[in-house]
C-alpha cells in the first residue's frame, strides 16, 4: 500500500508538469523556414504561465523577450534590429515576430525557470528572401490558375485582389471553411474555383480582373506558427477570340479539309466511271 501510495504521488506530480509547463524536452531544436516579410510566432509550450515560472527569449544569445518569475515584469527588448516587431503573449510565453528579415535568422533560445524544472528549447529560424510579385499573363476569356506554393502546410489560406486586398477565397481547415467571394463589385460572381491545396482558378477572365493577386499561407504546428504570402500580378489582355475559340476554329477547319477531300476523290471516282 506505501508503494502504491508513493508511485501515485510520482505519477501526479509528473501530470502536474506536463499540464502547467507543457510536453517539453529539454535541449530540443526545432527548425523554423519563414519567408521575409511574413511573420512567425514560437511557441513556449506553456498553456498557463504559473506565478513562480519565469521565461526568457535570447536571440544569438542576447536576451530579447523576458517574464519575471513573479509576473511582474514583462519585458520586450524596446531598441535594436527587433525594434517594434517583437510581442510576447503574457499567458504562454509565446514569441511573435512580424515584419520579418533575412538579419532575423539565427538561433532563438527559450529558457523556462521554474520549481518544477528548468527546461531549454531552441529554434532554429531561416528567413527566405520574399520573391517579387510573379507576372501571369493571359487572354481575356480564358481561365486561369494561381498555384500556392506546396512546400507549406496549409492550415489557413486567404486570398486578396486588388489595393484595397478585397478578400476572394478562404480556406480554414480547423473551421471547415471552404468558400470563395464575389470580390469588389461581385465582378468575380460564379467565376472562382478553389481547390484542396489552396490553388485559386478564375474562369472567363476580364481585362478588369487584371492587378494584384495575394494569398497568405498560415502554417500551424505544436511548435511554431508561420505566415507566408505570395503574390501574383495578372494582366488580362483584350483578344478578338479566346484560345478555346481559336481552337474551335482550327477543328471546324480542319474537318472542312477533310469533307473537301472525300468530295473530290468521289467526284473523281465518279468521272472515271462514265
């Protein structure tokens, strides 16, 4: 009976860890891809940050982010290259970057004191250059397809047209939203499709539809939460006839070819008979 009582007192003071401080190994390295510009928020962990629980970010070392071990403090590093870009959730601990830069990569430490234990974490970001807008051209009343990028999970996808970033399509998985807009002027109004990896198709397209599309891609993990946008920029030209036109054409041409041709060698099978 001391046994069990004492193997019951172990087993709850394990679940008391795991439930104030998080699953948490110490000495673990995660590896975080952002592209510049976008944002990414590291995760501590920590579903509730106790009243004796301290937290601390470094970047390379230097220290940037901080909670007292009371509470009293939260600190945020107010000068440097993270001026204005820094957030730190008073709740978890959790580290938000915004507006992020290639200068921003290097290795982010996160260091939990508390009775409990001292565990460590460390991710390793790399912030890709941010491409320019990619050009799409295309002939006024075909169909196009602007391609998410498949190397990010897409846990969140919104796409944007125009200056004023009128929302167009929006994927949520966790919500279960799948649904598209008719845009500025419902001029997009039954011309949308959007597929399960985000791609967003405009049918019967207009000169008017030309300008900047953008999508935001937010990846979510236990880890860390990242947001990446692409953009595309399409210009819509005028045409007398669409490519599907044309094509018609081409067929309708070539079977009147072809009908030209019977006709003549059965006329010419029929000369030769008289």
């Amino acid at each position: 009976m001391q046994l069990y009582n004492k193997m019951k007192s172990t087993l709850t003071f394990v679940l008391f860890q795991l439930f104030t401080i998080g699953v948490f190994v110490d000495g673990n390295e995660e590896s975080v891809s952002v592209t510049e510009g976008g944002s990414v928020t590291l995760k501590s962990g920590v579903t509730e940050i106790q009243t004796d629980d301290g937290i601390e970010w470094r970047f390379n070392g230097t220290r940037i982010a901080k909670i007292s071990s009371d509470s009293s403090e939260i600190w945020v590093k107010p000068d440097g290259p993270f001026r204005d870009r820094l957030q730190l959730d008073s709740q978890t601990g959790d580290l938000k970057i915004s507006n992020i830069r290639t200068t921003d990569s290097g290795k982010y430490k996160l260091l939990i004191s508390s009775p409990r234990g001292s565990p460590e974490m460390t991710f390793s970001v790399k912030v890709v250059p941010a491409a320019a807008a990619k050009p799409v051209s295309v002939l006024e009343g075909d169909s196009v397809t602007l391609h998410t990028d498949p190397t990010y999970i897409h846990n969140v996808i919104q796409w944007r047209y125009g200056q004023q970033k009128s929302p167009v399509a929006e994927i949520n998985r966790t919500a279960g939203n799948f649904k598209t807009y008719d845009g500025p002027d419902e001029r997009f109004r039954g011309r949308l499709k959007l597929d399960q990896t985000g791609s967003l198709t405009i049918t019967n397209i207009g000169t008017r539809d030309s300008g900047l599309y953008e999508v935001e891609i937010i990846s979510t993990s236990s880890r860390y939460t990242t947001h990446h946008t692409q953009s595309f920029s399409v210009t819509v030209r005028e045409s007398g006839w669409s490519s599907a036109a044309v094509a018609g054409i081409v067929v309708g041409g070539v079977l009147l070819v072809a009908a030209g041709v019977v006709i003549y060698y059965r006329c010419k099978k029929s000369r030769a008979r008289h």
